[in-house]
C-alpha cells in the first residue's frame, strides 16, 4: 500500500486519482505521519461480500428486529 503526505496529495490530486483508477492499488493520505484517508478504485455494481458490510462468513438467520419473548426484565440473580 503505498503512502503520501496530504500536501503532496492536494498537488497531484487528479494525477494520483487516475493512477489509483488505472492501476487498482490503493493509496493512504497521511497527515502528520498518521493515516487519514484511503483512495481506492470505485467499483461499478458490485455489492458488498456480506450484510451491513459485516464478516462474509457471518449469517443472519430469523428476525434480528423482533424482541425476545422470553425476556422478563428482571436481572439474574447472582449466586452466593
């Protein structure tokens, strides 16, 4: 992953996007030696791997929204 100084960014701005667009790389926008901003390529249509842009291998099964039914309100008791 290759890095700049963000006042280099800011003077090849339009140059360094069309190099990250034609070549695929990603390029991280430092500032004061701490990373700010990554530039990628946008990619047309493709949807993200998983849900909510969570862990691919992650399922969601059932209804996430419903409440528990179980659920008394009351907290457990601890034991002794």
């Amino acid at each position: 992953m290759q890095t700049i100084q963000a006042s280099e960014f800011k003077a090849k701005c339009l140059a360094l996007m069309d190099d990250v667009a034609r070549s695929g790389r990603v390029l991280v926008v430092t500032k004061n030696g701490r990373p700010i901003v990554e530039i990628h390529p946008y990619s047309l249509g493709q949807k993200l791997a998983s849900p909510l842009g969570l862990h691919p291998s992650l399922q969601i099964k059932g209804d996430i929204v419903k409440p528990i039914e179980r659920f008394s309100g009351r907290r457990p008791q601890r034991k002794k």
